[in-house]
C-alpha cells in the first residue's frame, strides 16, 4: 500500500463527465443465477444473462459484491477487499479447459432445490472439485506467472493468509498462535514453506477467477451492457485487509476491533445495524494519502464499468457501536474524512462512472449532499421507501429535481414488492393507489418499475425478483440477521415473452 503513488488533487470534474448514459438495468447477483452445481457461477448462465438483458434493452447489470465470503456469507463481510469469490468459478469451464471431467462434478451432491443456496454443502464439496482442478494444472505456466507478478501486491498477502486460516481450523485471525498473528517476519517464511501447496492453490483459484471474470466482463462490453460493481464501505474485522494493515484501523491489541460500524435505528431495522466491521483510522490514511483507497480504487476500475459505493453517508459522519453493545441503539456519530477521500477516490477511478449510496436516517446528516453535489456522482432514490411520509417524501418521483439519479423500486435489502405491499390495508395503500393510478395490490409491481422507468432518473435499477413478481420468500437479505440470508437463485423460473415483451417496450417508451 505504501508504494502507491501519491495523487495531486485537482478538483471534480465537470459533472457531465460524471452522470450516466440513460437507461435501465436489472439488479441480480453472481450466485443467484441458475446452475447444476448449487450455486450461480461466471459460467454459460452468465453469458445468457448478458444475452437476456440485450434482449430487453437493458443497458446495466448490477451485482452485489464479488469477494470471497465470510461466516452468514454475506458479500459485504468478505475476507479481501481485492480477492474474487472462488464458488463462482465456473466448473464447467475447468472441464473445457481440460482440468475436470463432467463425471467427476456430478459425483458430488450439489442440492436439489434450484431456487436456493445450501452454503454448508457449497463449502464441503466445492473446495474439494477445485483442489481437483488444481492437481491438473500448470503452475509454471507463463500465464500464471503473469498473474502472480501483476497481482502480487494483494495477492501474496491474501493466499497466505487463507492458507493460514484453514491451517488453524478456519478460526478468525485474532485467535491465531501470537506471533503470527501479530505476522512475525520469521514467522511467516516458515509458513510460507510449511503451507506452500496450499498458498499456490489459493493463487490458482483467483487465477481462474479473474480470467472468467475477465470473459465475461469482455462479453458484455461488446454486447453494450455496462456492469456496475457494488463496493462495501467496510471491511470485514476478519480479513486479510484488517491483517495485513493492522495499523490502517482501530484495533486493541490483540486485534480485535475497539468499536464497530453500524448504523442507528431505521426503516431497516428497528434495533439499528451492528455490522461488526472494525473503524478506520483516518488520521493514519489520511498521513498515507489513503493510499489503501487508490489501490481498492484501481482494483474496482479493472472490474467494472460503473462503481457503486455503499454507505456514502460514512464518508461524511459514521456511526460506530461498542463491541460489545446488544445492539445499535447506544451508538455515536464520528466525524469522516469527507472530501479529502471522495477527492481521491475520483482520481483513482479516472473515467470510472460512480454511484452513490446515499440512502440514510430520515433526519439528513449535515454536509452529506454538499459533499455529494461538489462530487457531481448520482445518488439513488428507493420507490419502496416513497409512501412513508407525506408527499413531500424525497423518493416520489415528483419530487426529484436532476437526472443525475439512479432510482431503484428496491434493493438487496428490501422485500420484493410483492412481498412489502401482502399484507398492507386497502387504507393504507390509498395514496400509493391514487399516486399511481391504479386500484388492487396485484397491479403495484408493475406499476412501481412503470414508474421508476418514467421517472427523470438517468437510470432505473430493478431486482430480478420484482421482474419475476416473485413475494419474499426470494427475499435476498433481512439487515441485521444471519441464516437465510444471500441464498436466493433464480431455479427453473423464467421471463414469459409476454413479461419481456412488456420490459421491452418500457426501455422504449422512457428512452431506456
């Protein structure tokens, strides 16, 4: 990280260089497409999508976060912030590529449920195809020596560290032996001997990982589709980035965090979010030129045509919680770095299109949309969030005042639409009915994306689940709760030509 260069800051650029290109996308992630072996891969199923969103005039695809997964396997609590996820390799490529058999994947069980993700499985048999995979291949090839050159800069640091963390029963680094944990130098080079097999298969997993992505990536470039990555603000407490940069958080000093990111009572939760993530020590990146941040932010840049970046609002003000609080009630507001960083974040990103999450508590934060309007980046409008309040409430359509929007019926986080208006009264539905001109509760799905599209946002983001009409049970995640959670696929289900025909024609009709 110290050998990133240092930035001179130069100011925003004009924020027509900033807004998006017009038009519509669908949010679906990686794991959630259909596949025979228990969850969605970069494989065939992701070349189609790409062929479906052509198909439907879309000209985005919005994923959640692509790194490998922590316990809950939520892709906001990764072990590497630069890392790809290796249960989306896709296996059936590994067969092209003369490292598998086909028999030998269908000799594992891989669940019988095509809409859902039994994550115990994926991580008891996936690993063990791979290990396979990796017997047959080629480590001194030249093309794997290139990526471990290109890449070594995370890429040293996350295989040892995974190999480390299997070597000690898969427990969280702050429990590790002390001296490698607190990453004695000596230390080290003894486990890089000890575990060299398992570090280089660590390195061939990201190898296949990157060269899929890379593939699918290309394709969908040439197909006009842009894909926008979603960047946590975060990291998890345990991970390679938190291990390796013990000195860039607020750690105690076994490492464990002193306090922990969250978020205050909402819509989401009543409770608040305790996200469990350690908190940054600004002042030391701040001495660094955040030079953590160029490098995410060059990372980011190689895998995505646009950026979202959660939690923007932490730019400005973060909420932190005491590690050992119930919950997020009793937390406090911290200062953040603000432009200091979003300066350095859109230098590192270049010509790198970004989107805002900037959704927060119902009181503003004081300077987040100055901070925002001086960036020029689009923030986003949530429709389900529209009939809490008055019709003053700043996500009716109505109200918006600039296209540099993205607006959203709903994200990851919040129930289908189906799902969200079930169990709602004819009475309190009253102002959404006449709001959209419409008379019964099967008509809100289909009239909340009309809306979004026809809206002046530059872009409409809609799940794949509200394309699909489908009710909570396809819910992807529930804040502040572990289990269910990231398991949604999209199984057997499909868009009937009618449905895309409809799609179809409203990317026509609002210029999408």
């Amino acid at each position: 990280a110290k050998q990133i260069r240092k930035v001179e800051i130069t100011g925003g650029r004009n924020v027509e260089e900033k807004k998006l290109v017009r038009g519509a996308g669908i949010l679906l992630a990686i794991t959630s497409l259909p596949s025979s072996y228990g969850i969605g891969t970069l494989g065939d199923a992701a070349f189609q999508f790409v062929d479906l969103l052509v198909d439907l005039k879309q000209s985005y695809w919005q994923v959640l976060p692509i790194g490998p997964t922590a316990f809950g396997n939520s892709p906001y609590q990764s072990y590497s912030s630069f890392a790809g996820n290796p249960y989306l390799i896709d296996l059936d490529d590994l067969v092209r590529e003369g490292l598998l058999e086909s028999k030998e994947i269908r000799s594992f069980n891989w669940g019988s449920d095509a809409a859902d993700i039994d994550y115990g499985m994926i991580y008891e048999n996936r690993f063990k195809v791979l290990r396979m995979a990796y017997a047959r291949f080629d480590v001194e090839s030249e093309e794997f020596h290139n990526f471990e050159e290109n890449e070594a800069d995370w890429l040293d640091d996350y295989a040892l560290y995974t190999a480390l963390k299997r070597h000690f029963g898969d427990r969280e680094w702050q429990s590790w032996d002390t001296a490698v944990r607190d990453r004695d130098p000596d230390t080290l080079r003894e486990y890089q001997k000890i575990l060299h097999n398992e570090i280089m298969f660590c390195k061939f997993c990201q190898y296949e990982f990157f060269r899929q992505w890379k593939a699918l990536k290309a394709y969908a470039g040439s197909r006009g589709v842009r894909i926008i990555g979603d960047l946590p603000f975060y990291v998890a407490a345990d991970s390679v980035d938190v291990w390796a940069n013990r000195e860039l958080f607020l750690l105690e000093a076994d490492g464990t965090p002193r306090d922990v990111a969250g978020a205050p009572p909402d819509a989401f939760s009543t409770e608040g979010q305790k996200w469990g993530s350690p908190i940054y020590d600004w002042d030391r990146m701040e001495e660094e030129n955040y030079a953590w941040w160029q490098k995410r932010m060059h990372k980011s840049r190689e895998l995505f045509d646009v950026v979202r970046l959660d939690h923007f609002i932490g730019i400005v003000r973060y909420y932190i919680v005491p590690t050992n609080a119930a919950n997020a009630r009793n937390g406090r507001w911290c200062k953040g770095p603000g432009r200091k960083l979003t300066d350095v974040i859109a230098e590192a990103l270049g010509d790198t299109k970004i989107i805002v999450e900037d959704v927060g508590p119902k009181t503003p934060i004081p300077g987040v949309r100055k901070l925002l309007a001086r960036t020029g980046w689009p923030g986003i409008k949530i429709l389900m969030f529209a009939w809490e309040d008055d019709t003053a409430n700043e996500h009716l359509p109505h109200n918006y005042t600039d296209t540099n929007l993205v607006v959203y019926a709903g994200t990851h986080d919040n129930e289908t639409i189906v799902g969200h208006f079930r169990d709602k009264t004819d009475y309190e539905l009253a102002y959404l009915y006449e709001y959209l001109n419409i008379k019964s509760k099967e008509e809100i799905s289909d009239a909340l994306i009309r809306t979004a599209y026809a809206s002046i946002a530059d872009v409409a983001i809609i799940q794949m689940q509200d394309l699909m009409k489908l009710g909570n049970e396809a819910r992807m995640n529930v804040p502040s709760t572990v289990g269910s959670n990231w398991r949604w696929r999209i199984g057997t289900d499909t868009l009937s030509e009618e449905r895309r025909a409809w799609i179809r024609t409203l990317a026509a009709v609002y210029r999408r």
